[in-house]
C-alpha cells in the first residue's frame, strides 16, 4: 500500500506545483483547443523531417507518474506512425545483458525521415538500475563518463537530440499513485517496482543530480518539466519541442474529391452477414 486511502476528490488534474503552490487550473476547451492546434504544428514537423530526411530522437524520463506516457501519446496520437515511432523497452533479455550497455539502445536510433520517441532510455542506469541495485556503483560511473560522448556522436551524425526529465511533488506523486490503486483502467501501471521506488524519492533525486551534473551538455541538455499540472505540462512540451526543430510551415493540401462512378448495373446481393450486437 502506497499509504492510507483518502476520501475520493474529483480530480481537475490541477494539483499543486512543486514548489507546494496551488496549480494554475485549465479548461478541457482551452486545452483542448491549444492541443488541437499545437497537434497541427506537429504534422507539420512531420511533413518537414519527411521532405529533408531529419533525424529527430526525444528522450523522456522522470519520476514515476510523472507523465511520461500520456504526453507521448498526446504527441503521437495525430501522426504518422510510420515517420513517429515510439520505443519503450521490456527488460533486457540475457543475450542483452551480456551485451555492451547502450547496443541495444542503438539499434532504435532514428533514420532520415524518422522521429523516435524513447519512453525510458539509457539513463535507465544512471536512475532505476542505479537505485534498485542492478548494477554496480562502477557501472553506472562508467556510464556517466561514458554518455556524453555517446551524445555527440550522436548530434555530430545529424540527430537532433532533445531530453526531457518530467518532475512531480511527492504529495503528487502519492495522489496519482492511490488513483491508480482506485481506478480498474489504471491498475496495469501499478507495479512492485512502482511501490519501491516510492519509498525510495531522495535516492531518486540523487541519481538524478548526477545524471543532471555529468550529462547536461551544451549539445544534449536535459529540459526540466514541472508537470504537476498535465494539461499545462503536456502544451509546455509540445511547444517547447517544436522549437528546438527548424520545420517548416505546412502549405496544405489544395485537394478536390474525384466525383464518385455511378452504380450501373451494381446492386447488393441478398447476402447473410454477420453484424455486431448494437447496444449503443
């Protein structure tokens, strides 16, 4: 148990912020609104990275619950999945584990014309490895040292690198974890690992200070999200992310409907299908 169940609030998603501040609340029609248009500015990226073969690779990482997926999928929900792929990988298999670290990873690095959206990355070993013990202190060292080379070769290459760390309260934290507890459609993200890594806030924040000190580069930084509130953070990161991208505006489609051939001598068989039950 993450700690004693509360009286059932309505939730508004405008907790606080992480300064314990009251968050600033805001319509589902604002943000709706803003989402539809920014989602717009995403297509656009979209045709653009296409037509110049741009090799995009988003980074999110953060604290558990901090909104990591429900931004993807706001991002990714109005393109193309063959151009916008999102990577979000199991554990590693043995074959994996014997590998060098980051092999897996580069295998999924974007192509021309790609966008690749990592939901968790390498930093899994300067944050979860690290605090869970999955491997050794002179591991995750070696990693630190190792990354920021690894991310200039990966922007001397022509990708374009953004990194973002998604930031919740504690008292945030615990609200979305016991409305995960609450709520059937959630229950699937509350894992064993979720739970330990609650009790574990400060040795969280200091493998992020460490991860923050050894791989915030002049040609990768990491972008701080204070995501208590998800619609603002959710718009935040959108924007954000259309301007690290130098996309060009979508001149549209100047599209006319063919007119549709007449029936002729086509009519419907009397044939038996199966169609399903209509209850709503």
């Amino acid at each position: 148990m993450v700690g004693k169940k509360k009286k059932k609030k309505k939730n508004t998603g405008d907790a606080a912020g992480p300064d314990g501040q009251p968050g600033t609340k805001m319509s589902r029609k604002e943000y709706e609104a803003e989402m539809a248009e920014l989602q717009g500015e995403l297509v656009a990226l979209q045709e653009w990275v296409k037509s110049a073969g741009a090799k995009v690779c988003i980074v999110f990482e953060g604290r558990d619950t901090a909104g990591k997926g429900g931004t993807i999928k706001r991002i990714v929900e109005r393109v193309s999945p063959r151009v916008f792929r999102v990577v979000a990988l199991p554990t590693p298999t043995e074959r994996e584990k014997s590998q060098m670290y980051l092999q897996r990873y580069m295998s999924h690095f974007p192509a021309a014309g790609e966008v690749v959206i990592f939901d968790r990355s390498w930093y899994n070993r300067a944050g979860v490895e690290r605090v869970m013990g999955f491997c050794t202190p002179e591991q995750t060292q070696k990693f630190l040292d190792l990354v920021p080379q690894v991310e200039k070769a990966m922007v001397d290459s022509g990708i374009i690198l953004l990194k973002y760390w998604l930031e919740v309260s504690p008292d945030e934290q615990t609200r979305r974890l016991e409305s995960r507890m609450d709520d059937p459609r959630k229950t699937w993200k509350l894992s064993p690992m979720d739970l330990l890594s609650y009790s574990r806030w400060y040795d969280y924040s200091r493998a992020r200070d460490a991860m923050f000190e050894a791989s915030d580069t002049a040609w990768a930084p990491w972008y701080v999200v204070d995501n208590n509130v998800k619609k603002r953070g959710r718009l935040n990161i959108i924007s954000h992310l259309l301007s690290q991208v130098p996309y060009e505006p979508f001149p549209g489609l100047d599209v006319e409907l063919p007119k549709r051939q007449k029936a002729g001598n086509y009519s419907e068989p009397p044939l038996v299908v199966r169609r399903i039950p209509t209850p709503f």
